[in-house]
C-alpha cells in the first residue's frame, strides 16, 4: 500500500495529510476542552446546573445520561449554539463565548437533527461546506472527495441530499464537520436513527480521528458504543455531572450500562410501583 499520500494512497489514509486548524494553550498541554460553571435555565427549569468538565487534548470522550439530563443543551452551549446563563467554555484555550469565530474556526460539530441543504447533492453539500471554511475550491473538491469515499457515500456522491436516507444524511453532516480538519469535533447521538453498518462507519472514523492527535466529545444513549470507542466518560442527571473519569473508573468493575444504571436510575423497584401489572382483575 502507498504510505505517502501519492495517487495510489488509500483516501482514508490521505486524510490525515492535512493539518489540523490550531487554537491556544491546548497545543501545549492543557485541556481540549475546559467547561467552568456552566448553568442554564429555561423559565422555572435548571437544565444544566453549573457543570465543570475537563477533556484532554486526543481524548474520545463521551457524555452520556437519561433523557432530559441536560446533554444537548451542554453541547450547545459549549460550541456556541446557545447562549449560557453563566460560566466560561474553553476549547483549545480559546473562549468560545468571548472570541465566537476564533474557537469555532477550530471545532466541528454534528448537531443531533442537522438540517442540510436538500437541493445539493452530496459532494456538492460537502464542497460547499469546505469552502463556506475557507477551503481554495480545488482542495474543498478534494477533501470531499476523499471523505465520500471514506464514509461510504461515493457511490452517492452525485444524489440529492434531499433522497438519503438518516444513515446516509448523518454520515453528510459528519463529513461537513471533518472537511476543515478541526481540532475538537463535537457530537451530538452521532448513531441515533443509523442503521449498523452506518454506525460502524462513523464509529470507525471517529477512532481514526481521535487517534491522529484530535479530541471528540459526543453524547450518547448507546452504551456499548462509549464502552468500546471512549476512554474518558462523563455522566450527566439533572443538569449536574455526576461521575467524570475513564471508563474504567466509571464502571467500577460492572459494565457501563451497570454502572449507569446505578447512578441514575429509578430508586423504586418495578413491583413497588407495579404491584397490579399482570393481575387479573376477575
């Protein structure tokens, strides 16, 4: 195989030619990602209670809890979707609410419900986002190239957005993410909706990713998915980060699934509360 990036070289391996968008002190040691005090509120509801959370440079990290915890409205807030209430988010050094264009030159993000342009195909979809990042057209037609290929969607490149389907359009929206190289690459459910051999695609890409040096932060209900592809996981109930650290530190010697369970799942058991389930009533 031609290891030097030549016109022989795999796409997936070409990938890594280019170099990564650069941002501050991270480069040099600290953290990808440093949220401090992070709170928001919407009316009478606390959905995110003033978390602090470290995620080193090169991490694959993963941020899971139940439905409503508050994950989407953190990731937002970090990435500079939505305004907090208060606190600071830092991605490589860079203050993403003091300086938005500076630390969003050097994220990626992947939105839980994308919304993309429907009327472009697919390599139009991710030329455009190349450019829209200050990619020279040649290399934006390039790397979207490159990342059809590896995402599976060469076959496709030429169809409508508006025709893929959910497995297809989140791979899309992945590739939008990729194509400027960022350091730190946030997701939201990346596999929610996506069939498995969509999943094992972008679960791939997303270990290649963090392998070469970049960091990811995603959410996720798939258990086994931050089980085998994260070595740091954070889990998040009611607005509050209840447990941070590597997964082997999470589980404490159960599974993930376990260990989650435990921390945040319903205190009363099913025959305390469903005690007439299954009876008959005469």
């Amino acid at each position: 195989m031609n290891q030097d990036g030549g016109p022989g070289a795999r796409p997936a391996a070409r990938l890594a030619r280019y170099p990564a968008a650069t941002g501050g002190p991270a480069a040099t040691g600290g953290p990808a990602v440093a949220v401090r005090g992070l709170r928001k509120r919407f009316g009478e509801k606390e959905a995110v209670a003033g978390i602090d959370l470290e995620i080193a440079a090169g991490s694959l990290a993963g941020l899971v809890g139940p439905n409503g915890a508050g994950k989407t409205t953190s990731l937002s807030m970090m990435t500079g979707l939505l305004r907090p209430d208060g606190g600071q988010v830092l991605v490589t050094g860079l203050d993403v609410w003091e300086d938005p264009p500076a630390a969003k030159a050097i994220m990626g993000v992947v939105p839980a419900e994308a919304r993309l342009f429907e009327r472009l195909s697919g390599e139009e979809l991710l030329e455009y986002a190349g450019r829209l990042r200050g990619l020279p057209a040649g290399e934006a037609r390039s790397r979207a190239a490159q990342l059809l290929e590896v995402l599976d969607l060469a076959g496709d490149a030429k169809r409508l957005v508006a025709d893929y389907s959910t497995g297809m359009r989140k791979k899309a929206t992945l590739g939008c993410a990729l194509i400027h190289n960022p350091s730190v690459l946030f997701l939201d459910e990346p596999l929610e909706g996506v069939d498995p051999v969509s999943a094992d695609v972008i679960r791939r890409l997303l270990t290649r990713f963090a392998a070469s040096g970049s960091t990811v932060l995603f959410s996720s209900h798939v258990m086994e998915l931050v089980e085998q592809v994260c070595d740091h996981v954070s889990v998040i109930d009611k607005g509050r980060i209840v447990v941070t650290g590597t997964i082997d530190e999470v589980r404490g010697g159960k599974t993930l699934q376990r260990a989650f369970i435990d921390l945040v799942g319903p205190r009363a058991t099913e025959a305390e509360v469903l005690s007439w389930l299954g009876s008959s009533s005469g």
